[in-house]
C-alpha cells in the first residue's frame, strides 16, 4: 500500500491538472465563439459561391478556361488537407489524416499518383513521414487564420492545374456542425463538380437560368481563381472553428477524469491513514499487553 505522502503528492498533483484543463477549456470556448461566428457569416458565400460557379461552368465549353478543362489522362492527384497546429483535441487530426489517407490510398489504388500540400503542423509532419510526396507544408499558420494562407495554397494549386502538374484537386478539412460533430469532408475542387441535388435544395435554386454580363468565357476567367481561394478558406475557417470545438470537449473530459481521480484517490487516502491508524494501535496494545504479562 503506498505511503500517506504519496497518495496526498498525488491528489496535488493531479488537482494541479484539473486547473490547466479547465483554463484550457475556457480559453477553447472564448476563442470558438469568434471562430464559430467567421464561419457561419462565411460558409453561404462559399456554398453559393460554388453553387453559381458550377452552373456557370455548365453553360460553356470545357475547354473555356484552363482549370475547366478535364484532363484525358490522369496521373497526378493532389491533396490539400487542412488541420490543426496543436494537439490536445481528441480525435480530430487523426480523423482527418485518415480520411486524406484513405483517399490517397484508393487514388493510389486507381494508378494515380498522390501528393500532399498540408496546411497545418499535424498534418504536415504526418505527411512528411509518410510515403507520399509533400509538396508545401504550412506550419504554425491555422493558429489565426486569414485569407493570405488560403491564396498561397489556392495560387498553387492554380498553377499546378493550369501547367498539367495535377489532374485532380481535393480540398480535406474537419466541418464544423456542432460542438458535437466535427467531421471530415473532402471536396473536389478540380475538376469543377455540377452542384448536388441536395446542394440546389439548400440553395433553393432548382435550374434556374441566369444572364450573364459580360460572357460566361469573360466571367469564369475572373471567378475561377476566386472559386479555389474561397473554398480553401472556407475549410480553414471550418477546421478552426471544430478545433476549437474539439479541443473543449476533450477538456471537459479531461476535467471530469480528473475530478473522478482526485475521489478515488481521496478514498485511497483515507483508506491508508486508517491503516495506519489502525496498525499504531496494534503496535501500542500489543506494547501495553507485553508490558503487562
């Protein structure tokens, strides 16, 4: 049984834990109700945003605008994955990492071959060990994220497309749903996808003609770059909000773990110093008895 000092060292110790977890958990909460916001105000823009631009995409030639056109042969995929730059929040990197995993494995299983640029530290050194080819990493950037990321991801995936260096293009991140879910979703961004039947229900837009001025070639010329950064950003902002989201729930657990550690060790405590007690008084009436005969 171990000694009173170390059981009271212990519940210390682990009560010193409790404290960091719950201003963990309180600096996660202060810092998702301004993510949360970000994303909510931005994610219609970017649901119409593609939803427009895919209607677009439809009324013109594929060969319209270089990243409209489909390539005939497909070799390279590529896999911009968006995590966190710190850990503490449960699952959620190792969720996202196997879903970028996977996708890599059944493209890899297709013949194509898979490339990585990851924003984010997680995945970054995930895919820096691993078989596949990391072409950028940012590290240290989702701690504020801003538009300025999002463009030097989206200029690079532009390039690569327009130049026949990639034939496809996949956007993985962590949507924020709930401080509940957070699960990851993959999008195509190239080549550029017909809106879903889902998607025009939400949108209440169910085959609507447009007008465009000027034309649809002039248009796609100025949105299409846009359409890339704009949907790379609206990951970014997802991938915050549900760390944030995360990060407090895995808090909270860890506040409740600690709170059921310091009662059992407070039992154990008391359990110890009863024994204590108990053997001292056998000790003294054994010396008093001894005495005696």
């Amino acid at each position: 049984m171990p000694s009173l000092k170390d059981v009271k060292m212990k519940i210390v110790g682990v009560g010193k834990t409790k404290q960091i977890t719950k201003a963990m958990n309180m600096v996660a909460s202060a810092k998702l109700r301004g993510a949360q916001a970000r994303i909510e105000r931005f994610r219609p823009y970017a649901t119409r945003y593609r939803h427009v631009l895919a209607e677009l995409a439809a009324k013109v030639e594929g060969n319209a605008h270089p990243l409209l056109a489909e390539h005939e042969e497909k070799k390279v995929c590529v896999i911009v994955m968006v995590t966190s730059d710190r850990g503490l929040c449960g699952s959620f990197n190792s969720n996202i990492i196997a879903t970028g995993l996977k996708l890599a494995r059944e493209k890899t299983a297709e013949g194509m071959e898979v490339k990585f640029i990851c924003a984010g530290r997680k995945g970054r050194d995930t895919i820096s060990k691993s078989s596949y080819e990391l072409l950028f990493g940012y590290g240290d950037r989702m701690g504020s994220v801003d538009f300025s990321l999002a463009s030097a991801v989206g200029q690079e995936v532009i390039h690569g497309y327009e130049n026949l260096e990639m034939d496809e293009v996949y956007l993985v991140y962590g949507e924020f749903i709930s401080m509940g879910q957070q699960p990851p979703r993959t999008l195509c961004l190239f080549p550029v996808q017909a809106p879903s039947v889902e998607e025009e229900n939400d949108a209440e837009q169910v085959r609507c003609e447009y007008v465009y001025e000027p034309s649809e070639e002039a248009l796609l010329a100025e949105l299409l770059p846009r359409y890339v950064k704009v949907q790379i950003y609206s990951g970014m902002l997802d991938t915050s909000a549900s760390e944030h989201a995360a990060r407090m729930a895995a808090m909270d657990n860890a506040t409740r773990n600690c709170n059921e550690m310091i009662q059992m060790l407070t039992l154990l405590y008391n359990k110890t110093r009863q024994a204590a007690i108990t053997s001292d008084l056998i000790d003294i009436v054994g010396g008093a008895e001894a005495l005696n005969g």
